[in-house]
C-alpha cells in the first residue's frame, strides 16, 4: 500500500515534517468546511430562497453524514490504511464542496453538505491513527495537540479570509475556490503521507477477512475501560465548542452590548488561547506522567468557569471576557482524552478504536448545542444565560464522574 518515503534531499522536509504538515491540512481543511457556512449564511439563504433554519439543518446534514460514516471508516483505516482512506474519500469532499457552489436549491445545498460532510469523515480519525504509529507512547498526546492547535487556522481562514473571497466573486466563486484547494490539498496528502514512519518495519497486524473485521467492531465496544473515556469525550470538547462556536458571541451582545467587532476580537482571542493551551498540553501530561488526573484537573476548572458564568448573571465585561478565555484555556484536555481512549486498543484495532471515541464527541456535539437552545428557547430573557452555561457545567460534571470511574492510563509505565 505505501511506497517509500521520499528521501528528505528532494523536499528539504524530513518525512516526519511533512507528515506532520499534511496532518495539519488535512484537518485545518476540515475545520475550514465546517466552519465556512456561517460567514456567508445570510447571502446564501437569501439566494436559495431559503430561512436562516436552513443553515442550522444544513450543518446538520455536515454531522450526520461524519457521524453515519465513522464506523465504516474505522474498518477502512485499519484494512487499507489512513493514508489510502482519506485520498479516497477527497473526492466526495471535493463533489460535495463543488456541489455548493452550484446548488440551485436548500435541498441540494443540503446533499452537498451531507457529501461534503462524508468526504472529511476521516480527517481527524486519520491523524489520530497515524499520530500513534509514528509518535508512541508518550509523544502521542504532544503530536495530536499540535495537530489540533495548528489546525484551528481553518477555522481562521473560514472567516474573514473567506468573506473578503466572498466579497469578490461571490458565495458561489469562493466554494467552487474550495473544491479545487480541497482536490490539491487531497493530493498533497497522497505525496506526503506514509503509513508507517520509515525507520520501523509496519506493526505485524492479523490476516482478517470482512466478517472477522466487522467482529472486532464488537471487541471494540467489550474493550475494558472504553465507557469512562466516552462518557468523557461525550461532553468534553462539545462544551467548549458549545460555548465558543454557539453561545459566546450572544452573550456577548445581549448581556453586554458588545458591537460584532469587538465580539470578534474576543472569539479571535478564544480560538487563540486554545490554541495555545493545546500546544501546552503534552509537556505538562509528560511531566505529570498522568492522564487520568490531568483530564480531571483540567475539566473541574472547566466546570468552575461554568458555573460562574451561570451563577454571575451580569458580570463586569473584563470578568466575562477573562473567564470565557479561561475556560478555552483550560480546555485543551480532549486530545488528552483522545490519547488514553487509543491506550486502550491493540494496533490492529486502532482505526476502529479511535472512530468509537470520536463518536461520541460527534453526539455530543450535535446534542449540547440542542439542548442549550432548547432552554435558552424557553428562558425569559436574561435568565436563558445562567441555564445554558448551568446546563453546560452540569453535563460535564456529569461525564467526568464517569470518567473518574475509569482507570489511569499514564504515558510513561
């Protein structure tokens, strides 16, 4: 399946630079489609002669479509391997990127999305499995954070980069512009991506026909110690994510009457520290030689922050602001999370591991955001605030008790 590494004189990057590089596009790429829908939202409905709830179903159909295919992708990474998988599933990702681009209607905007959401189902997964092949052990959780915090410029790129796109050739140019990036991004991947690091011969994994693949499925699921990690993973990332992608520029306007500019600069400086905490993680989980106990240390303060945001309904705007960094600051566990759910499974079975993990980051993504709405929905004004962040603090409270139930998994035996 894989031919051999390019000899580092004809690139001038080591074949770990350039896996590393191509870990970092391929899931930037990611955050960039998910992301990309919102600067554009009002124009687009506008023109697909759709409501603005069409974006919320259209995102939908991004989710649902990476959720359905985790499983299959799981076997894939195993059988065939990330780097052979997620050249494959480039091209729905590009259809289903094109596909916007000429969508003459909400509801081929939405099966572009649901495509679109298929191609980049394996982007993160990919660089979970290819992060363990080539980064072991304790240097799993400081390449996957690095990974994830640099693949926030995506997230960056789907902004103001994409509006200024917009602005010039249209909604419509500028998502035909991604299709094609999204094509080269493919095969750059495909050119820089190795399986396996060259100086280890690749793990000997057992012969298993389609049956017995779909059977280890089953193992996955009786794996011991699985259920406090996705009981964590299940509220973990989708709090923050709720907070910073969701409720943090409302707050912002109606608790404090902060213009869109200002309310950018403070979500620009969120992403920022979350980056940074990212970034931070791995030395700090190789210095305490602990996942467990980081994890849990890191998410109690998470759940702090909520319930001072909850239980302080009108806070200064300097309070406000320095706890909702301090909250992105502190969520930097998930990669955590992610390494001790990969601890868990043989090599053979990491694909499939790995996608059961995600799984349910996938579903809690999808519900705290749901479930935050619905009671920032029925609230009366200015106490739909303390709900939703009370909501927020009392789910993750809720899942790091089941993660307390689980056993250490330290980096270092």
């Amino acid at each position: 399946m894989d031919g051999p590494a390019f000899p580092p004189a004809r690139t001038g990057l080591s074949p770990a630079t350039r896996l590393l590089l191509a870990l970092v596009v391929a899931t930037s790429a990611s955050q960039f489609h998910r992301a990309a829908l919102g600067v554009v939202g009002p124009e687009l409905a506008a023109d697909l002669g759709a409501g603005t709830a069409m974006l919320g179903a259209a995102n939908g159909a991004f989710f649902l479509a990476m959720g359905l295919a985790q499983i299959p992708v799981g076997l894939a990474l195993d059988r065939i391997g990330p780097r052979l998988t997620v050249a494959l599933l480039t091209l729905p990702a590009t259809l289903g990127a094109l596909a916007q681009a000429f969508a003459p209607d909400a509801g081929w905007f939405l099966a572009a999305r649901f495509l679109l959401g298929l191609g980049c189902a394996a982007s993160f997964m990919a660089s979970v499995v290819l992060s363990a092949r080539w980064y072991a052990g304790e240097g799993l959780t400081t390449a996957l954070a690095r990974v994830f915090a640099l693949s926030q410029a995506g997230i960056l790129l789907a902004g103001a980069p994409f509006a200024a796109a917009a602005g010039l050739i249209g909604w419509r140019g500028a998502y035909a512009v991604s299709a094609a990036l999204t094509l080269l991004l493919g095969l750059l991947w495909w050119v820089w991506v190795r399986d396996d690091p060259p100086h280890r011969p690749p793990p000997l994994r057992p012969a298993e026909t389609l049956g017995a693949a779909l059977l280890g499925q089953v193992t996955v699921w009786r794996t011991p110690g699985l259920l406090p990690v996705l009981a964590m993973h299940l509220v973990g990332y989708a709090s923050m994510a709720t907070v910073l992608a969701v409720w943090a520029g409302p707050y912002l306007a109606e608790v404090h009457g902060l213009a869109p500019g200002p309310r950018g600069v403070v979500l620009l400086v969120m992403g920022l520290t979350l980056s940074a905490g990212l970034l931070g993680v791995g030395p700090l989980e190789r210095w305490l030689n602990t996942r467990k106990w980081l994890v849990a240390g890191l998410a109690s303060g998470v759940v702090l922050v909520l319930a001072a945001l909850a239980l302080w309904p009108q806070p200064p705007l300097a309070v406000a602001v320095g706890l909702l960094v301090l909250l992105c600051l502190l969520s930097c566990y998930p990669v955590v999370v992610v390494a001790h759910g990969r601890s868990l499974f043989p090599d053979h079975l990491v694909g499939r591991g790995a996608t059961t993990v995600n799984l349910a980051q996938t579903a809690g993504s999808a519900a705290l955001p749901a479930l935050t709405g619905w009671a920032v929905a029925v609230a009366p004004g200015a106490a739909a605030w303390p709900i939703a962040f009370g909501t927020l603090a009392v789910a993750l409270a809720l899942g790091l008790l089941g993660y307390l139930t689980g056993r250490d998994a330290p980096p270092r035996p």
